[in-house]
C-alpha cells in the first residue's frame, strides 16, 4: 500500500520561506528557485492539508479489511492528481517550468 500525500500545512513551511537561497543568487537558477520557494509555501498556506486530515487518510488505509493499492491524498485533487495523469507528459512539463520561472512565458 501506498499513501501519497500531497501539500499538507505545517511549520516547515514556515522554515522553508526564511531559508537563505543566496547560493543561487549567481547562477541561472536565481528566479527559479525564489519562484519555487514563493510557490509552494503559498501552495501550503491556503490549499494543503490539514495534518488531522493526512491522518485520518492513513487510518483509513491502515485500519479498512481490503485496503486500496494507492490512497492519494491531496488537496484539489481534479488539479493536482486527476489532470496531471491525464495531460501528456511534455505539456505538465511545460506549464510547470513555466510557473518555475524556467520557461519565459
């Protein structure tokens, strides 16, 4: 069995927003890696899940008679699970670089 948690908000992410990135200020990666760090905290703040909603997820699956292979717990999951699975490889890549700041609009 497999539990995949997406986005869930803890402190973490609190530390992952004041981490020092300065190593990348030199390189090509500058932009990329603050958009990145600007993302996924936000992503965290107002769309993750909750710490007592993972674990409700993985009572489910340890507790049920005849658990599911994969419980994908995930916060919107049509976006972040259902979509992804069914866009083409090249186009996620796509859009994804593009929202890292890698890919010039």
């Amino acid at each position: 069995m497999i539990i995949e948690p997406g986005t869930v908000n803890t402190a973490m992410y609190n530390k992952g927003e004041k981490e020092d990135l300065s190593e990348f200020k030199q390189t090509e990666y500058w932009e990329a890696v603050q958009n990145f760090q600007k993302f996924i905290v936000a992503e965290a703040r107002n769309n993750g899940l909750s710490p007592e909603r993972l674990g409700e997820a993985v009572h489910v699956a340890l507790s049920t008679a005849k658990p599911k292979a994969r419980y994908a717990v995930v916060p919107q999951r049509f976006k972040n699970w259902t979509l992804p699975r069914l866009l083409p490889v090249r186009m996620l890549d796509a859009a994804v670089a593009k929202q890292m700041g890698l890919k010039k609009p």
